[in-house]
C-alpha cells in the first residue's frame, strides 16, 4: 500500500470526515531535502470533520499525528495540514 493510501485509510477510520483530499506533492521537492526516488516524501492533507470544531490549531494537528501514528509518520519528511472542523 502506498503511503498516501495509509494516510486517506487512517484518517477516515479515525475521523469520518466530511471531506477528505490527500496528495503527494513529493515530485514538486525533487531534489530538496528529505526527497528520494520515487516519492511518497511529501503529503498534502486537507481534511474536514465535525470532531475538529472545538479543538485549537494544535489539538488538532496533534490528533492527526496520533491518527497516523508514529511508524508512518516517521516514513514521511513533510506533511501540510489543512484541517477544518
């Protein structure tokens, strides 16, 4: 399974969300820091879920990360979040 995939599978397990865009950005960092071959470096992640509405900005990327989970998180350089209750 690609590692896009394990993140889409994660967070609608975690949070039903009401949508959910995940994409790999990998190919724009080629070159930079953290890039290998292949990709699968760099994720965007845009996310809405009712469950985010009373969180602050920080609760909410802290749920995200525990919703990945440390093992894939540690396979990923850069992840951005849009996150929206």
């Amino acid at each position: 399974m690609q590692i896009c995939e394990e993140i889409e599978t994660r967070l609608r397990a975690e949070f039903s969300p009401e949508l959910l865009a995940v994409e790999d950005d990998s190919e724009s960092h080629r070159g930079h820091g953290g890039w290998r071959e292949g990709g699968q470096t760099h994720f965007n992640v845009q996310i809405r879920a009712a469950v985010f509405r009373d969180m602050t900005r920080l609760q909410r990327h802290r749920a995200v990360h525990a919703a990945l989970g440390p093992e894939l998180v540690g396979r990923i350089h850069a992840l951005a979040l849009d996150i929206q209750g």
